[in-house]
C-alpha cells in the first residue's frame, strides 16, 4: 500500500491507556501526547480517532474533530470485556499503542495478529520508573502469588501491575516502529525521535497582553513565576519556593495552574510555603495561552531523577511559544530543548535559582530578549508542524 499516496484515506487509531481526568483526560486532553500526535495527524490529513479505557473519573473534553472512544475500565477479568469492545472499535489502517502496557501495547499487537494492521508504538514516559527501574523485582511466595491472582483486590488484577509493563518493555520491539519524545528514552527503547509539538498559533504572545491577563487572574501587583502543570516531588516545586524563601520579597509569587490530580501533594506544598503560593484552577487547553501571558517566568525545575529524565516538559514549550523568559534546570534534554534562549541552573539547587531569578528581574528587557528567541527555535523545532514533518516520514517507512 502506498501511504503517501493514500493518506488523505488513511485512518489512524490512537489507543491510549486511561482518558480519565487523572489520565491523558487531564487539562481536557490538548496539551497531553497522544492529543498532541493526534493533531500532527490531522495536520498531514489523516483521519484519527483517540480510543482508550477510563479508569476513575470521567474527563470533560471539549468538543472536537477527532473522535474519541472511551470504555470502562475494569481491574481483571472483568477488564477483558471491555478491551473486547475495544478491540472491536478499532478500525484504522494503522494501529498507535500510547506506551508499552497491557491495555494499549498489548491489545493493538494482538489486533494486529488478527488483521496485520501496523503497529507503531509510543513511549512517552518509562512506566517501570514509578516502580524502582530496573530495581524491580516480583519474587512472591505461592500463597502471595494465590492472593495476587484470586483476591478480589489482589494485585495481578491491576492491567498496569509492573509484573506486565516489564514483559511489555520486553516485546516493544514487535511493533512496526517506535517514536520517543526524550534521548533518554531512546537509549532505552531506541525509535525515533519526535518532540511534544505546541500549537504556536494558539499560544502567540501577539494575541495577549501581559499586564490584563494579570489583572484578569488577580496577579496585579506581583512578580510571577509561573508553573503551569502538576507539581510532583520531582518536578522541583520545592526549590522554586525555597529559593523564594531566600529572596524573601515580598511580592514574588510561584502561581500553580492546575495542580495535581494525583495526590495531596499541593497541600503539603501550601502547608509549609502558603504565603509564596497562589493557585489558579485547572483550565481547558485554549485558555492556558491567557494564563501563561500572565506570567513574568515560566519555571521548570525539574530534579535528577529517572522519572524527569524520562519526560519531555509541556511547560518548556508553553514558555517558548508565549515568548516567555524561562528558569530550567540541566536535567535531560532540557538545555538542548532550549538551546541558549533560557536560564540554566543546577538541579535541586535553591541558592542558584535565587540568584538567576534577582538576575532575571534586573533586566527583563533581556529577559523578554531570550523569551523572543525561544519562540522562534518553538516555531522551528518544538510545533505541531514540526512534530508532523517527523511523523510523516515514520508513516511513510511502514
């Protein structure tokens, strides 16, 4: 079959594990992976549908033209139902898996045993990193192991147990291709590399004004750092507010946008450092350019860690597009992301993110300097455009 020739005919089914609001529902899917391949797609003429399981509470998405499918997710046996149905839905002439698991990997290979529907795979993120890595071992005894398998709550009913994302890293290799968005996870998985895309049409610094986009979210009279996602111990907040302890000035503030639907972090995070904290709400994606307009930085303090190293941060290309000075630490592929156009720090390092924050502020003429060079390399390197140009090519080698 000839792709280029046929792909205003082409479909693809994008499966994704869990669309909840804790899942790629979160911020109403538009700034998540598989939303952002699935505008790639579209934007080369494909036709998409987003297919996936929701585990916990339902997402809101906004209306759309792609497609999405969602389906109840279930613990097992009772999973199998649903991945039944599923598999059933499932008709585009290429199959994308969201991440090497059970309820994405492992169903479109056994879609593609059925049909020969290629198979390409994403990894967006290294599963086994939540667990301990490579560390992880599963050594039960025969009666842990009954308790596992036939308990009602037992552990091997988890689609995602690490039992079964670890024999999925193993068998990635059987899908037609693999694309990563980070060097660390192409060292381990190895495919081909596509960056999270931003809609730089949409977040256009043109389209804003700083000052009433302030005034709109009640952050007049302050100097904002901004983090626009949700805050996990890795992520770094912690130094941004420690750095901000030592500033001690009294109209800094750290604005989160969303939080996190995860845990009780954030709260842990107001109980010790509240009076530098302000919290917007989580939005959906077309109005978070206004709120990344209000900021004077976007931080992204990411830590050392297997799970920062694994990931490519949305908020790095929220700041570049909006032309926004950025504060980043050189943890993975971030200085590369940003080239020269943002200030580097050392990771977990509040006394030298202090100092490029006074830095910053001295001179936020060029600050805005460095933030109009970002959007430039965003447009070039880090769109929906350039994500589609790569994305062609892997289509077309199938």
């Amino acid at each position: 079959m000839n792709l280029q020739a046929n792909k205003s005919k082409l479909k693809v089914s994008i499966i994704v594990s869990d669309l909840s609001s804790a899942g790629a529902g979160r911020w109403g899917g538009g700034s998540v992976r598989s939303f952002l391949l699935a505008q790639a797609l579209k934007k080369l003429n494909y036709q998409v549908e987003i297919l996936g399981f929701v585990f916990g509470e339902a997402a809101i998405f906004p209306e759309s033209e792609i497609p999405i499918n969602q389906f109840i997710g279930h613990n097992y046996p009772k999973f199998l139902v649903s991945a039944t149905e599923l598999l059933k839905k499932i008709d585009g002439d290429i199959i994308y898996a969201m991440r090497p698991k059970p309820t994405t990997l492992g169903l479109s290979l056994w879609k593609k045993l059925r049909t020969s529907q290629p198979v390409i795979l994403d990894i967006d993120d290294w599963e086994l990193s939540w667990y301990g890595g490579e560390k992880w071992q599963y050594h039960p005894s025969f009666k842990q192991l009954y308790r596992d398998i036939f308990k009602p709550d037992g552990a091997l009913r988890n689609p995602d147990h690490p039992l079964y994302l670890k024999f999925l890293e193993g068998i990635a290799p059987k899908a037609d291709a693999i694309t990563i968005h980070t060097k660390f996870l192409q060292e381990r998985f190895g495919g081909i590399y596509i960056p999270n895309g931003k809609d730089t049409d949409l977040f256009n610094p043109i389209n804003y004004d700083a000052e009433e986009s302030r005034a709109f979210y009640g952050l007049s009279g302050y100097r904002v750092l901004m983090f626009p996602g949700a805050p996990r111990p890795y992520k770094g907040v912690e130094d941004v507010l420690m750095a901000l302890d030592i500033l001690n000035e009294p109209d800094l503030r750290l604005v989160i946008v969303g939080g996190s639907p995860y845990d009780d972090y954030d709260a842990q995070l107001t109980e010790k450092w509240g009076r530098w904290i302000i919290k917007l709400p989580k939005s959906p994606p077309p109005e978070m350019p206004k709120i990344v307009a209000a900021a004077h930085i976007i931080v992204v303090p990411q830590r050392n860690t297997p799970a920062a190293l694994a990931q490519f941060p949305l908020k790095l290309t929220d700041g570049m597009a909006m032309a926004k000075p950025i504060l980043a630490t050189k943890v993975g592929d971030i200085p590369e992301i940003v080239g020269e156009t943002a200030y580097l720090v050392e990771p977990a390092c509040p006394e030298e993110m202090a100092t490029q924050i006074k830095l910053i502020f001295a001179d936020l003429e060029a600050a805005s300097d460095r933030g109009r060079h970002a959007r430039i390399r965003c447009i070039e390197k880090y769109s929906i455009s350039a994500m589609a140009v790569t994305l062609q090519s892997v289509i077309t080698n199938l």
